[in-house]
C-alpha cells in the first residue's frame, strides 16, 4: 500500500513540468502570432498608434438567391446566348431569302416558257395575218387598220367629183403607193407636250394617247421612249402604261410580257411594283390563277413593305379573284 502510494506521487510530479512545457509552447505561439500581426498592422494603417485592431467575425448570412445587381449568369455564358441567338437569327434571314430566290428563279423559267409559246402563237397569227395583207391592203387602208398595229398615216386630201348627173360627192385621193389611206387623223387631236425634257415629252404623249384610248398609237410611242431613254425615270413608266396599253386592248399575253419586262429590267423603278400587280391580273385572265398566286406572293415579298394602302386593297382583291390560298 505504501509503494503505490509513493508511486503516485512519483507519476503526478513527473506530469506537473510536462502541463508546463505544453502551456508555454502554446503561449509563445500566440505571441509570434501577435507580433505578426502587429507588424501587419503597421504595414496596413501607419497611424494605428500600436493598437491592435480585433476582427470582427459573424456568422455567414444565408442566402437564398443572387442579391439585386448580381447577373444571374456569368457575362461568358450571356455573350455566348447572345451569339446563339444572333446565328439562330441568321440562319432564319438566309433561310428566307434562300426560299425567295428559289420561287423567283421559278417564276422565270414559268414564264420564260410561257414567253416562248406565246412568241409561236403570235408568230402563227402574224403569218396568217401577212398571207392576207396582200390581196386586201387596199381595204384594209379604206378602214383605218394598219397591218402592223403603228401609228396611223395622215389622212389623203379629199377633193370634190362632178357625175353626169350633176351631182358632187367626194373621193379620196390615192396615195402614191396606190393605195387609199382614211385613217382620220387618229393622232391629231392629241396635242404632243413640249416641256423642254425630251424624254417627259416622249413619256406624256404617249400616256396622252393612252388616255385617247389610241392604243396602237400609244405602244409605238411608248416602246419608243423606252428604247431611247432607258435609263430615264420615266422609263418604268412607260414599260408599265405599254403593259396596261395592251390589257386594255384586250391583249394579256403581250401585256404580261410587257409587265414582266418592266419588273425584270427595272426592279427598282418606280412603276415596278405596279407591273407586278398588273402582271397578275393579266396572268388571271389568261386563267393562270396558280401564276398569278405566285406572283402576287412576289409582290409582297419584294414591295410590301413600300406598298401604299390603295394597292395592298387591290391585291388582296386580285388573290381573292385568283382564288389564292
């Protein structure tokens, strides 16, 4: 009992130096850790006059989202969007006018047929035309008909005959090809304008013909005007009134050549869009209704943005005619 008991103390006095190194360790690393951070201090804030400044510690907030003014994403993820976005929209630009040059090429080789077999129609009209011209050129002429659908001639002098019954009537005298003209002076009531612009003149004296309802007379001049100043404004004018020159006539197979011509040749001209829309009721009256779809969906494609309400109403009112979907 005594041995265990003076081993006990033996065992506490050999643990009481060993507390002590501990304690002293851990203390002379708190005051490095001090100095440290008193030689911090110093470096951060000069003036702090020795004073060691306590953190300030508190426990994180909890948050359930982004605060106001944080982006959701980051700015690499919405310039990426961004990008996305404008390719999606590229692709839909090209897309489209990938399917409009697609339904315009269609449309020209439609009617680049359609030109072709016309031209043979009219070949064959002409032809049959000329073989009777010449055994009826002098009725023809006594009838105020030209052949070739130009402008008439002046009219012969008419000079007084005495029967032998003593009555006077009146003959016309013959032309020096033989033959009679009597076309009435067809042009000379229309008044040609003189404006000082050559190619304004050109272009009003045939709308003036136009309105005369002398069409033959007015496509002359307006195939004219056009054939001499192309590049005039006024030109898409002409080629489009030369188009309703012939619809008015009774003629939509040249007129929708004339039209087509206008739009081809001049798409920027100020007359396009009309011709267009001409183009369509000409093709309606041909009983071409899917042509005339097509072309009226080509209308709105290139002008519609440009078109005025007046002529939107009468597109509207020639699909309806078409029977477009």
């Amino acid at each position: 009992m005594r041995k265990s008991t003076i081993l006990s103390i033996a065992l506490m006095g050999a643990m009481v130096p060993v507390s002590g190194h501990a304690q002293s360790n851990v203390e002379g690393r708190v005051g490095k850790l001090e100095s440290e951070m008193r030689a911090v201090q110093r470096k951060v804030f000069p003036g702090g006059a020795g004073q060691l400044l306590q953190p300030q510690v508190t426990a994180p907030e909890t948050v359930n989202g982004p605060g106001p003014g944080t982006p959701a994403t980051s700015a690499i993820t919405d310039l990426a969007q961004r990008v996305t976005s404008l390719e999606q929209q590229i692709a839909s630009l090209t897309g489209q006018a990938e399917q409009n040059q697609y339904r315009t090429r269609q449309l020209e080789e439609q009617f680049e047929a359609y030109r072709r077999a016309t031209d043979e129609r009219i070949k064959l009209v002409e032809g049959a035309r000329a073989g009777g011209a010449a055994a009826g050129t002098t009725s023809g002429n006594l009838t105020g008909g030209s052949g070739a659908g130009g402008p008439e001639e002046d009219p012969a002098p008419v000079r007084p005959t005495r029967t032998g019954g003593g009555r006077t009537t009146t003959t016309a005298a013959a032309s020096e090809g033989g033959t009679v003209s009597a076309s009435a002076g067809s042009t000379a009531n229309v008044e040609k304008p003189s404006t000082g612009n050559a190619a304004e003149d050109e272009y009003l004296y045939g709308y003036r013909l136009w309105s005369a309802k002398k069409y033959p007379e007015a496509q002359a001049q307006l195939k004219k005007m056009v054939a001499t100043y192309p590049k005039d404004r006024r030109a898409s004018y002409a080629q489009n009134l030369l188009g309703r020159s012939y619809l008015d006539e009774g003629k939509p197979s040249l007129a929708s050549m004339a039209f087509y011509d206008n739009y081809k040749k001049m798409p920027d001209g100020e007359r396009a869009p009309e011709s267009l829309y001409y183009l369509g009721q000409a093709l309606t009256r041909l009983n071409k209704a899917a042509d005339a779809c097509k072309v009226y969906d080509e209308l709105n494609d290139v002008y519609g943005a440009k078109l005025p309400p007046a002529m939107k109403t009468q597109v509207a009112a020639g699909r309806t005619a078409a029977k477009c979907k």
